[in-house]
C-alpha cells in the first residue's frame, strides 16, 4: 500500500497523534508537566508509527489464526478503524486532563525533616531484605508450579506470582531517598547501589522487563526533577533510550540462541519495527470480537477489579479476565497463556463500544488531573513520589490487555508507596509559614489533616 492509498481520514487522525505531541512538549515546558508528553509519544509509537510501518509492508501483523480468530482485511480497513478509536481515546483523556490540570508543577531541592529521613531509612531497611528474599521464593514456587504443568493464571495464587513486583516500588524509594539527601552515608549510598544492581538483575529478561520498565521510567523522572521544564530533557532523553535500548534487548532474549544476531543489534531491529508496540494489533482483533462474539461489559471490565483481589482457592468459579479466556481459548489446562495487548482504550470498547471510549477516558482523565492536583498540593518528595508512580503505571496501564490483571499489577507493585505515604501522613503537607496567632494556635496534627482535592490550595510555603 503506498502513501496515495491512505485515506484523508486516517492522515487527519495521524495529524491529531502529531498535534498531541507538540503540545505535550509546550506545556511540557511552559508547565513542566510530562504526563500529556508520555502519553501522547507511546499512543503515537503503538498507533500511527505502527499503522504505518504494517501497511507499508516494514513491519510484521500479530496473528491470532491458530486461535480461529480473524486477522486486519488485506486493505487494513479494520486497522484503521481500530487507530481511529485509539485516537478519539487519547484525545477526549487528554483533552479532559489538559482542561482540569492548570497547576504548573514545581522542582525545588527540599531539606526534609530528620525524622521523616530517619523513618525512610528505616522503612528501607525493612523492606528490602523482605522483597528480595519474597521475591525469590515467589519466583521459585512459580518456576516449579509451571514445571509441574500448573497454569499459572488459573492455578496460581496471584499473590504469590505477582509478589516480586514488590521490587519495582523498592527501586523507586531507593532512588526516592537519594534524591532528597535520605541516604546521607557512603555506606548507605553503597548499599542502595548493591540493592539497585539486585532489582536489575531481577528484573532485567524476557520475563520481567515491565517492571525493569517501571522502575527504570520512574527513576529517571525522579532523577530529572531537579531542574524545570525543557531543562530536563536531557537527562529524561538519556533515560528514555537506555530504558527503550535494555527493553528491546531483554525482548531480543526470548529464544535468542547462540550464534543468533548480536543481541544490541536484535534489541534495536525489536525496537525500530515496534514489535513490542503491537496493541493496534490487538485492538484489530477486539473489535472483531465484541460484540460479534461477546456483548459488551457495560462496566463489567471495571467491577472485575474488585473480584480479582478475592484468591482463586476461595471462589474456584471466579470470573476469568480477558476476552480471549472468556472465549474458552484458555482453561486451567493450559499452561500458557497467549494473547496481544489491545490497550487501555480496547478496554473501555469492551465496556460499551465508541461510546464507552469517550466515557471511559473522560473518567480517566479526570482522576489523572486529580491525582497531579493533589500530588502539587504535597510536600515535594511525596508529590514527586506519587508523579513517579503515575509515570510508571501508565505504561503497562495504557499498554493494556486483562485490565483486572494489570490494576493487580499496579496493586503488588506500589503497595511499598502506599504504606510510606500512610506512615508519614502527618508530614504530607508543608505549613504556610505566618505570624498570626491565630494561625499558629491551630494544633499541628489538625492542620496536617486537610485533604484537598480540586479545592487544594496552591504552592506556598516552605519546600515547596
């Protein structure tokens, strides 16, 4: 197919994946706010980026046949039919962020207090041991339940299979502390670098290289947040291509076999044809299914995120996620699992079709604004911390696929995050420094006890 063969509707939308990156970068920079940056350039490599180099013949279909299911029409109708409901996705979240999110996001060196210091180094200290020592044994029961023929989704206790995560929020408040002067000793530094180079290690390979992702994205924000704006491109840049480059090569390592292609020149042709960027595929093939062969969840998709925290040896009847089981394509007898991403915005179709994207990413747009709102009326290292987090969780959030199995994923793996923010709840918040007697007569543990939210009030004070 060449050029000439594209219609005028698909080069609109690829114009409007354009329009989202360019002004990702100026509000990038005139707010330093990355969250429209990232989302726009991932939804442009795994939708027009994708879309183009699959009908120009460049880059290899995802196919589903073996498992009856239909493949992209030879005139890749379907395709773009599948890039434009992507695209009306994107555009009504980020539309909807953009509308609510008006803060500029501040970078300052914060001086934290000594007990907060004392308190993360501590928590540190206890945790880490604990998820490096559980993450081996739950990746060891794994190992040998699989090698016993037990399926893994279906036999499984995802508490235990998803427990190694625990590494990718460890990795966060490591580099977290250093970042914010926690880590004050050459011994301490010395251990975080020991334990970073454990969770590579860990993390880095075919199987586990979303949550070498996760931390690795997160970690490079926290890094960059020291200056403002475009200032920060550099080393977000850095960070970019050395994540995106050690990702295509622990991809490249799946039945990689000696005497193969060098594996940096496997990890970049993985990289450059956007093989790991297929969920434009996966969205082709779910538009087929739904409601062709199942209705529409009509919120189904979203109320299964609660029954997935109930274990499997409780309720032996729980429904499965993913349309694919749904289908009666996997069962407990099998041992592997198959299927491509349809991303986030395949979700919200299964849920009610074009209507259930618009409502879909209207909500998730919202909550985004609401959590970067939020997050700017905090204390700076825990703003950052959640601004991380938020980071790291849309990618495989966006990514897409069994949208119950990926919010676990989020659950097992910032849980860490969600303790520290508890513990330290009286120090989330810093003081507007004044004089009124009134002001100071309020007791300290009453005013640490706001909560804003739209209503937050703006930047002031200390720190901040």
């Amino acid at each position: 197919m060449n050029a000439s063969d594209i219609s005028l509707s698909v080069w609109f939308c690829l114009a409007v994946q354009l329009f989202w990156v360019v002004w990702g970068i100026k509000r990038f920079a005139r707010r330093n706010d990355d969250l429209p940056l990232v989302l726009s350039i991932f939804l442009a490599y795994c939708g027009g980026y994708r879309y183009l180099g699959a009908v120009w013949g460049r880059f290899e279909w995802g196919s589903l046949r073996s498992f009856g299911l239909d493949a992209a029409s030879s005139d890749f109708s379907s395709t773009a039919l599948a890039l434009k409901a992507i695209i009306l996705g994107e555009s009504v979240l980020l539309a909807t962020y953009c509308y609510l999110q008006t803060r500029t996001v501040i970078s300052t060196r914060e001086r934290l207090p000594v007990l907060l210091q004392k308190r993360m180094r501590m928590l540190l200290l206890i945790l880490a041991p604990i998820s490096v020592g559980g993450a081996l044994l739950a990746g060891y029961y794994t190992a040998i339940s699989h090698a016993l023929g037990l399926s893994i989704a279906f036999q499984v206790s995802n508490y235990v299979a998803c427990f190694p995560l625990i590494l990718v929020s460890m990795a966060i408040l490591v580099v977290l502390a250093w970042r914010f002067g926690a880590l004050g000793g050459v011994r301490q530094k010395l251990f975080a670098c020991a334990f970073l180079g454990v969770v590579a290690f860990l993390t880095f390979g075919p199987t586990g290289r979303f949550q070498f992702l996760g931390w690795m994205i997160a970690s490079a924000y926290l890094i960059s947040t020291t200056r403002f704006g475009l200032q920060r491109i550099p080393v977000l840049a850095a960070g970019a291509a050395l994540t995106l480059a050690l990702f295509g090569i622990a991809g490249a390592l799946r039945g990689y076999r000696e005497g193969d292609a060098n594996l940096l020149v496997a990890g970049f042709e993985r990289t450059k044809s956007g093989e790991d960027a297929n969920m434009l595929d996966g969205f082709t093939y779910l538009m087929g299914v739904y409601p062709k062969l199942l209705p529409y969840r009509l919120g189904g998709e979203h109320f299964e995120i609660l029954l997935r925290t109930i274990p499997r040896q409780l309720w032996p009847g729980k429904p499965v996620g993913g349309y694919m089981n749904k289908l009666g394509l996997f069962d407990a007898s099998s041992t592997v699992t198959v299927g491509i991403s349809p991303t986030l915005f395949g979700s919200f179709y299964a849920e009610g079709g074009w209507i259930g994207i618009v409502v879909c990413s209207i909500v998730y747009g919202w909550v985004a604004a609401w959590v970067v709102r939020y997050s700017i009326s905090l204390r700076m290292i825990f703003g950052t911390l959640i601004r991380a987090c938020l980071i790291a969780a849309c990618i495989p959030l966006l990514r897409g696929g069994d949208l119950p199995g990926i919010y676990a994923w989020l659950g097992m793996s910032f849980w860490p995050v969600m303790l520290l923010l508890w513990w330290n709840r009286r120090f989330l918040y810093v003081m507007e420094n004044t004089t009124s007697q009134k002001r100071s007569s309020v007791p300290e543990n009453r005013r640490n006890a706001r909560h804003p939210v739209f209503s937050a009030p703006g930047l002031r004070g200390t720190g901040i």
